[in-house]
C-alpha cells in the first residue's frame, strides 16, 4: 500500500509531458537520406544528425530553434582526436506551420554544393518532470498512426521510468545527506533518460537510449542501452534483441567481435590500443548479449560507454557493422530477413 502511495504521490507532483523535440526524415537531393533531431524549445540547438549511408555518429546540429518556420542549422564533425567540432555543412529553408514537413536547401562548408532537402517529421519527443527533485524522461511518441501501440508501450515506460528514478534519486539524496555532502552538490544530484530514433520503418523502430546520473561525484556518469522493436501489420509490438536478428553461433560471435575490435581500433580507442579491451571482452559481451545494439539502415550499430573501450574523457564509442558483412549472418526468419543473403 505504501509503494503504491508513493508511487502515486511522485504522478501528483509530475508535470505534464512537454514536447521538446522533432524527429525528421530528411532527403537531401532525393538521393541522400538522414535522419535529423531537433529542439524545439526556446534553448540553443544541439542536435543529432544521421546519414543512412553510414550510419556513422559525431555529427550535430547547431543553431537557433525555428522561428515562424524558417531555420538555419550548422552541421558539426566532432573528432576525438582534437576534441573540435568542423562545419561540415549547413541546413537551411522552411518548416509548414504545424511543423510537419519543410523544404530547404543543403549547402557545403565551402560553399561549392548547393543540394535541394525535404523534410518528413516522423516523431516528438515528449519530456516528464518530477517538481521536487532532478528527476526527467524524456520518450518518443511517433506520427505515423500504425505506431499507436508501440506510443503507448513508450509512454508506459516512461512512467515506470520517472518512478523507479525518482525513487531511487530520493534514497540517493538522503543518503548523501547523512554522509555530510555539501549543500551545492546535493543540488547535483540528478537522473535523466532519453531517447534517439535509429531507424524508423513501417516494420521496424530501433532507439538508442541515454541514461544520465549525477550522484556529486567529479562528474556524473551516463551509459547507453537499446530498444528495438518489430512492428506487424496491425501495429502489435514485438521487442526484439541481437541474437533474434542474427544467428548465433561461435562462429558468428567471432567475426562480429573481430570487426568490432578492428573498427574501435581505427578509431583509436585507447583502452584497445593498449591491450585493456580484449577480443575476450567484446566476445563476452557478445555471447552474452549485453551489447548495445541498435539496427540502422546500413547494418547495425554497436555503443560503447565511457570505460568500455577506452577513457570517460573519450566519451561512447560508435562501431557500425554494415549489412555486407552482416548479410550472410542475418537469421533468414528473423526480423531482418529482408536482409539476409545466402552464402
């Protein structure tokens, strides 16, 4: 009876959901296609870009929110080599009045390609607050009609989420408060979750989940998980994990865990260079089936958090997996049969 009081006094003291962000489907030149999230609050724009071609992370958008429409976006490369960000590139046009779809222009840093774009929204991103204390899920509610269940499976989550978090925060809290932590880092303290859509397809919805926790530390900590789902034709969901896409055996385990050691290696991993992140240790994590690993539309993508591969300072590590090495891996009745190619 009290885990139920509690539970519904942490609803009471909730705000409602706010919408803070748009996902859009963006074609650029009707040849090259991404996917594009956006703020749209009144706080500078920080975002995520994709390309389907790659699958690749690092990208961002930098700008100002819409403003009666009209935007202006500078893509950004982040490189963990210099820890600097390169304009890449800058998206510009305008949004219609509900912010449904826009058209625009994509054009080169130097200025030498001027590309036509279009954009789709495929989704809002919907944010629930607790009052009292640092607590905030942020969740995906998709526009297209046949994802209704699987908006309801979110929100549903997400509720359960802000509960669990705002149970846990408040036990952090008093626990911090009888080891004499200081008033400014109690006020530190803090827990949040939020969501990026991967691939978004009448079948399929993979997201990459970001889960943030601040308990007054040198810094706060965050790692990663994944939600793929596989959707019927009437709209039911089906969560779905590595092994149900691909066919596990030994073998399979071994040339995943190769290319995933090669790629992180490319990309200078430090704790691979220096022998701390081991074939062994990805190979557990494979057979074991704790990778993060989210479908995208060239193969899958596998995150690594902070002290998996290499330093906190390093950040995540994003090693994509494309689907011509996958092909022949792929389980022929799994949801990414489509995909599958005989040997």
């Amino acid at each position: 009876m009290f885990r139920i009081f509690t539970v519904l006094c942490l609803w009471l003291s909730a705000t409602a959901a706010l919408a803070d962000a748009a996902v859009y489907r963006v074609a650029i030149d009707n040849r090259i296609n991404l996917l594009l999230t956006v703020n749209t609050d009144n706080s500078e724009a920080q975002s995520r870009v994709v390309y389907d071609a790659s699958g690749a992370g690092g990208l961002s958008l930098q700008g100002n929110p819409p403003r009666n429409g009209a935007f202006q976006w500078k893509e950004m490369l982040y490189s963990k080599t210099d820890g600097q960000e390169k304009h890449t590139g800058t998206f510009s046009g305008q949004l219609s009045p509900d912010g449904d779809s826009g058209a625009g222009a994509w054009q080169s840093q130097d200025g030498k390609k001027n590309l036509p774009l279009t954009l789709q929204r495929i989704a809002k991103t919907q944010t629930l607050k607790a009052n009292d204390i640092e607590v905030q899920v942020s969740y995906l509610q998709f526009d297209a009609p046949h994802l209704r269940q699987l908006n309801a499976l979110l929100a549903d989550a997400a509720k359960r989420e802000l509960s669990e978090s705002g149970k846990a925060l408040r036990k952090s809290l008093q626990e911090a408060k009888a080891d004499g932590l200081s008033p400014e880092d109690l006020q530190r303290l803090a827990i949040s979750h939020s969501a990026t859509v991967e691939l978004a397809g009448p079948d399929l919805v993979s997201l990459l989940l970001l889960h943030y926790q601040d308990n007054g530390g040198a810094h706060g900590s965050y790692g990663y998980s994944a939600a793929n789902y596989a959707i019927s034709p009437e709209g039911g969901v089906r969560p779905f994990g590595l092994w149900d896409a691909v066919q596990k055996s030994p073998a399979n385990i071994g040339k995943l865990a190769k290319a995933l050691l090669a790629d992180l290696k490319r990309q200078k991993a430090s704790w691979v260079l220096d022998g701390n992140f081991t074939s062994k240790d990805v190979t557990e994590r494979l057979a074991g089936d704790t990778a993060t690993v989210t479908v995208i539309p060239a193969g899958l993508a596998f995150t690594f958090d902070p002290y998996e591969a290499g330093s906190f300072a390093e950040g995540e590590y994003r090693s994509v997996i494309p689907n011509k090495l996958l092909a022949e891996l792929y389980r022929p009745d799994g949801p990414l049969a489509s995909r599958f190619r005989q040997p």
